[in-house]
C-alpha cells in the first residue's frame, strides 16, 4: 500500500495497518487539507518509506506543540505530517492513500469546529478538542 500526490512525485510505502486513525475538524485542518476535516493514519516513522521532495510547513498547535505538514512542491498536494507531541509517529494523509476501505477513524478531536452536516460513526472517541 502506499500514498502519494496527485502527480506521483511524492510517495510513501506503508507497512500496513496504521496503528490509529484520526480525523481533526480543527480550523487549520480545515485550511491544511481544503476539507471540512482532515484525516490522517499513523503509523511509526521508522517504518515508512518515503521517496521524493517534501515542502515543509510548521505551525503552533493550541496546546503549545508544534505540527508540521509535508506536501508536494509540484502540486501542492499534502501528503503527510509530523506532531511534535509524538515525534516517532507521522500521519499520512488517508485522502493521499486513496483507497475506499481503508479503515474509518477510530477518533474524532477539535469537534467544537467541526461543520454542523458531518457526521461520523457514534461508536468511535469524540472530543470538543484534543485529546489532551
């Protein structure tokens, strides 16, 4: 399995399963990914490889952390991000993984945000904000 951008230029070889699946409705999110939410699927750095060129952009999170998104210099496309809370895992955005069955999240944070139409399944974590 892998994800990649719209032009192929960058790409990331997953090992399988991610260890958690997150979708945040938080504002940069929103921004970041062009969406009403982003999601990503983590999975532990050393156990992914990724190939080709990455812009970085880094930002303060609202609990002080710092979170960085990486993406495609050519087409602009996110592709993955890092938070500087868990720096041995990085998210890979499911949208660039692009495949209809990959797992649901298993957790819903800064829903204080989220767009009032979205719904997601009532069985997973729902959070006003961060985890914590």
């Amino acid at each position: 399995m892998k994800a990649q951008c719209q032009c192929g230029q960058l790409t990331v070889a997953l090992p399988g399963a991610a260890s958690t699946v997150v979708a945040c409705h938080c504002n940069a999110c929103q921004r970041r990914s062009g969406s009403p939410f982003g999601v990503l699927a983590y999975y532990p750095a050393d156990q992914l490889a990724i190939h080709g060129e990455a812009t970085r952009f880094e930002r303060p999170t609202d609990e002080g952390n710092r979170f960085e998104t990486f993406f495609c210099p050519s087409c602009g496309s996110t592709v993955y991000a890092r938070a500087s809370k868990h720096p041995t895992m990085i998210g890979v955005a499911v949208g660039a993984i692009a495949d209809p069955e990959f797992p649901a999240p298993a957790r819903s944070v800064w829903e204080q945000s989220m767009h009032r139409w979205v719904k997601l399944p009532d069985d997973i974590q729902h959070f006003p904000k961060g985890r914590g």
